[in-house]
C-alpha cells in the first residue's frame, strides 16, 4: 500500500474509533451513564450545552427546576412569566415589594437560584422567608449561605419543618430580579444498580437496570414477575429528598421504604399508603446522605407482595462538600463545605454569617444579612434582630406589628410591641420608643420621666393646677381633679357640682347648722355668718348663751321665764313661766286674781284681788292687811308688844331732840340747869 492508501486507513480507523468512543445521543459522561437535560437532549461529551431544557437549570443543566406560581405582596402582580422564562434579559421592576413564591403543594426545598440585574443591592438587603401550607412561619435550623457569582446567587438553606409551601423574599435585591430557580436536585438513580428478590430465590438478587432507566412503563416489555423486595444501590451518598415510584397494576396497601446510609446503617423508615394508582410520590426531609434504597409492597395484613418495579426516581442533593454531576467533585479548599453545587464556585457572601467564603461565624448580636453587615433597626427590641432576615423576632419596640416592626404604636401606648400605655403623660401622648412623655405629665410633676407623684392639692399637666376649694382638704385626683376624698361644702362627691342645701356644710354636707341663727351657715367652713343661735361668740358659736339669755347671738333675755331660764335657742320656759299661764311659750297673761310661775298663786290679800302678775305685789292696795304693797300684816292683831314698840320709839325720839338742844345752847353760852342756880341773885 502506498502512503495515501495507509493516511487513508488509517483516517478510517480514528473515525471508527470515534463512532463507537462516543455516547448514545442524550448521554454523556464516564461509561456514558449521564444524561443530557439540554433543549433538544443532546449536549458535548462533558455534557455542556447552550440552552436546558424546561425542567433543568444550572452549569451541564443537571438539576431539576421545581414548577411554581411567583406573585408580588403588594399589587399582588403576577411575575411567574417573567421569572421562569429563563431569559436574564426580562426582568421585574418593583420598588419596596416582596415576591411570594407559591409551589402549590408542600415540598422539600434546600437551595435555589435568581438572577437580579443589580447584584451590588445585596448589600443594601435581602431577607428569605418560608412558610408551611398553611401560611405559619418556619424556622432555619443550619447554616444559610450565599454563593454570589456574577449576577446569580444562590442561597442554601435547611430548615426545621419537613415540607413548605411558600417562600416570600424580600430585599432591594428583589426588586429587579430576571430569574429563579428552586431546585429539586439531581437524578441520582439514573443508570445506577437495581435489584429484586423473592421468597423463591431466596438471597440470590436478580440485577433490573430496567427499574432505573428514566422511563416509567418500559419493564412491561420483559417477561419477568418482579419481586417482594427492591434494592437500588445509588452507588454514591446523597441527600435524597424525593423519589417517584412507578409500578405495575398490583393492589397493595401500603408501601415501606427504607434508606441506608454507604454502610449499611438504616437512616429513615418511611410508609406510605397506597391510593390505587400506578405511582407513589414521596418526599423526606433528612439531610443525612444515604446510599440504599429499599422498597417494599405490603398488603393489609403487612405481608409482602410481588410487584414489578418500572422505575424508581430518585432527586436528591450533593452532601456538604461535594459538587458536580453526581456529586463527584470536592470543594476547594478555600470553601471546603460551601462551594457552589453545580460548578462547585466559592462565594464572597454569607447570609447571617461574617467570615465567607467558609461562613460558619455567626452575626453578632444586632446584626444581620450578608457578611452581617447590616445593623438591626432601633425599632427591634434591644436592636436584636433575625440574623438572616433581619426581622424583629424578639418583639418591636414602638411598634406594633413583630416582627416586621412597620406600624407604629398607638396614640397612648409605647414599648414592647406596644404593650404598655402612656397613662401618666399628658394627652397619654408619649415617645413611642422611650414613654418619655414629651409633651408633658398628667398627674406627676417631673417631666419627661413622670415618676413623681403630684404633692397634695395639685393635679394635671405637670401638676401645675391647684386642686378647687371644693375638694375636702383641697385633694384631688392628681389626673383627673375629681375630689377623691370628698367635697368641701358639696354634695356629690367626687364632682362637688351641687352647693350643701341650706342647714348643712362640709364633708359631703353631712354636718348641720345648728348652732347658727336661721340654720345657715358657711358649706364649707360651718361659722355662723349670719349669727348664732343659742350661742353668744359668732360666727364660731362655741359658747353658750348665759342663764336668762337666748336666741340669736343670746341677745333676748328669759324675762317670762319663771327663774329667768329659757332655753337657749327656743327661748321657751322649760321650767315654767312667771306671770303667764301657758308654759313654755309664755305668751298668755295672768288671769286678774292670779299670779306667779304659771299664774298657779292668788291675789288675796289685794284690793279688789288685783296685783302684780309677776311680783304678787298688791300695787292697788292690801285688803285685809296694813302693808301694801306686800300685804303680810293683819290691821286687827295689834298687840301690846307693837304700843310698847311704839311709846319707846317716841321717848327715844323725844331724847335725842332734848339732847340736840342742849348742845345747841352750850355752844351758846347759857347755862342750863346747874348752871340757871348761878344766876339767881343774892341777899
């Protein structure tokens, strides 16, 4: 042969070669147990490709996108198109929106994907949040991170409930954002090893590739019963979080599936009833990687059942540290556990973590977001805030709504999700965050603090009224000025609006006037203003009137009065009248003939039986007796003691008239008696 002819076998030969090196079209990869997800199921033999299919995204377009309904919390708009149209190029335009994701039946989600035109916004915010089927918050349990490259992040999540329904995220990051994925992760079970066994066989397995070729229905073509018991070998570890199971016509009641971890150690139990359809539908939440399936048909009375097993899906994650087409790839080491699942990338960003691209450093309290460089708000209690979502999940303060913290308190309330009031501020107007009471208090004297009570006798803003005379010891209610202790000289406590009716005064009007003249005193001190009565000192009208005196100021004396004592307010002769017949009041004169306390004595021994009504004293003249006006001596029982009485009194009369002569002619100078003897002459 000469040299074309050999260049020509040998061109023949490399074409061959190539012929039979390269996969069946839809399959790539070692062994070419890959399969393609691109637009028209065929891509490069490292199964690269320009656009995926619908049900695929991601580098190689090896993870399965979950079908979802996309709406904004606002205007309630419809974005679905827009985020799901696969195109970066469109994209929403909304302004202080959050998108609520609705995957329309509670499902298994730990990572997914957006594009947003402006990447750099994530550092102005982004909050993820989920919800259970019926709209009920649940709770992250691991690590939250962020894988940013480019314009697309990705944001990987575990969480405490099983299953969710919505997801709402939130953020400036959001507001232009031109795709989204959520995954539902790799096939894994294509192409990997199946086995079946029965009673019969005993432990011998019979190898069923058939069960784990991607098509549903096509083991019916084999002639083969199946068996009690399926084993899958994965071949490697992954997060299963969903099979779909396809299976013949049998009835049975329930199904069991169990999985294993690489050895051999079972790592959940599920069971599943059975609703009389060709296909069983299963979701689990473990994140523990397992790498053994086994299925089970059970009738009602739990014994095994022969079945034929046409195709088991499994979807599922790559463990923590791996990456790529089945997870065959390990991180780097710059981010270990954290890389990017499909081209196994490093973030510069952690969400609630500060150290990327490894974020495992928690915030420090009273910050939150990406790389924990967002401060919480003032509005969050003791500003400690959800580290990821930076929501106010210890309770607002001056705010109402946690722990979104966006309405205000109240007028007249303040605090821990607005739990206390402003009672002791003026208008119950305080600071919504402090309960300082900035405009001032109501009832205390210290503003803004309004911790000191007003002193007696002051009330309102800032205790700067006086409490009204009418409140008993001018105290009042130091906030609303009602006599809390009673009224001064009225009536209806605590208002004291009706004056005390004439004849009562003080506490509530429960004294009386009854030591004042007319019964009217001063309501609130009581003093006699117009005078007393029975009393001599007005207006206090503390001292009685004197013995024979009464009335108004005891300005009337008892003069009727037998004794000349009357009663002091009354002036009525309580121990009987003198020279009037009508105790007490004394008003009717004596009878003629009569006289004395109650007219109860005679005139007899008066002439004509008239005398002093009063007295007794007969003023006409006695009859009978010889002494008027007392009338006590008969005229005809003289005796002669009263002539001797009579004759000494004459004799000594006439004594001292001869005695008064004598001295009188001394002094004169004539002699009397012995004396007259000198005078005679002489012979």
């Amino acid at each position: 042969m000469d040299f074309v002819s050999n260049l020509c076998v040998i061109y023949f030969l490399i074409q061959v070669n190539q012929i039979f090196a390269q996969c069946p079209q839809g399959m790539f990869g070692a062994n070419c147990k890959d399969m393609c997800h691109c637009d028209d199921y065929s891509c490069n033999t490292e199964g690269e490709c320009n656009t995926c299919n619908f049900l695929t995204f991601s580098y190689k377009c090896q993870y399965f996108n979950r079908f979802y309904e996309a709406k904004t919390d606002i205007a309630n708009i419809d974005i679905t198109d827009i985020l799901s149209d696969g195109n970066d190029s469109t994209c929403t335009s909304l302004t202080g929106e959050n998108i609520i994701i609705d995957l329309s039946g509670r499902f298994s989600v730990t990572w997914l994907r957006f594009v947003t035109s402006k990447p750099d916004d994530l550092q102005y915010g982004f909050n993820i949040t989920f919800q259970d089927d019926k709209s009920q918050s649940v709770n992250l349990s691991g690590n939250e991170t962020l894988i940013v490259v480019d314009k697309t992040i990705d944001v990987h999540f575990q969480l405490n409930s099983e299953f969710i329904q919505y997801i709402i995220l939130g953020g400036k990051v959001v507001q232009e954002m031109c795709t989204l994925f959520i995954s539902s992760g790799q096939l894994v079970s294509l192409g990997k090893t199946a086995y079946y066994s029965t009673p019969s066989t005993d432990t011998f397995k019979i190898l069923f590739p058939e069960a784990l070729d991607f098509e549903e229905f096509t083991s019916e073509k084999y002639n083969v019963d199946g068996g009690t018991l399926w084993e899958i070998d994965l071949e490697s570890s992954y997060i299963v979080q969903n099979f779909q199971i396809y299976f013949d016509d049998a009835v049975f009641s329930r199904a069991v599936i169990e999985a294993s971890d690489s050895g051999g150690t079972l790592i959940y139990t599920r069971i599943v009833e059975y609703y009389q359809k060709r296909y069983i539908l299963f979701y689990s939440s473990v994140t523990t990687p397992v790498r053994y399936i086994n299925f089970i048909a059970e009738d009602a009375n739990n014994s095994s059942l022969t079945i034929l097993l046409h195709e088991l899906k499994a979807f599922g994650e790559c463990p923590e540290g791996s990456w790529g087409v089945q997870c065959r790839e390990n991180c780097s080491s710059d981010c270990p556990e954290s890389c990017r699942f499909d081209d196994g990338l490093c973030t510069k960003y952690c969400l609630g973590y500060s150290d990327p691209p490894k974020c495992q450093t928690v915030c420090n309290i009273g910050t939150w977001g990406v790389n924990c460089s967002n401060p919480c708000s003032n509005r969050c209690l003791n500003q400690t805030c959800d580290r990821i979502t930076g929501k106010c999940n210890k309770g607002c303060l001056g705010y109402k709504d946690t722990p979104d913290c966006t309405i205000e308190c109240d007028t007249g309330s303040w605090g821990i999700n607005c739990a206390s009031n402003c009672s002791k501020c003026f208008n119950s107007t305080c600071n919504s965050l402090t309960g300082l009471c900035d405009q001032g208090c109501l009832g205390y004297r210290d503003p803004p603090d309004c911790s000191i009570e007003c002193d007696t006798g002051t009330w309102g803003v800032n205790c700067s009224s006086q409490c009204s005379d009418k409140c008993f010891n001018k105290s009042c209610d130091s906030i609303t000025s009602k006599c809390a202790h009673g009224c001064l000289g009225f009536s209806d406590p605590p208002d004291c609006t009706t004056k005390c009716d004439t004849g009562s005064w003080g506490i509530n009007c429960v004294s009386n006037c009854s030591k004042c003249f007319n019964s009217t005193c001063n309501s609130q001190t009581g003093l006699c203003d117009h005078g007393c009565l029975g009393y001599r000192d007005p207006p206090d009208c503390a001292i009685e009137c004197d013995t024979g005196t009464w009335g108004r100021n005891c300005g009337t004396n008892c003069s009727k009065c037998y004794n000349s004592i009357c009663n002091s307010k009354t002036g009525l002769c309580d121990q009987g009248c003198l020279g009037y017949s009508d105790p007490q009041s004394c008003e009717l004169d004596c009878d003629t003939g009569t006289w004395g306390r109650n007219c109860a004595s005679n005139c007899s021994r008066c002439f004509n039986s008239t005398c002093n009504s009063t007295t007794g004293l007969c003023d006409q003249g006695c009859l009978g007796y010889s002494d008027p006006p007392t009338c006590m001596t008969d005229s005809q029982s003289l005796s002669s003691e009263a002539t001797i009485a009579i004759a000494v009194s004459l004799s000594l009369f006439g004594l001292i008239v001869v005695i008064v002569v004598f001295v009188v002619l001394k002094n004169k100078g004539v002699a009397c008696f012995g004396t007259a003897a000198a005078v005679v002459p002489q012979n």
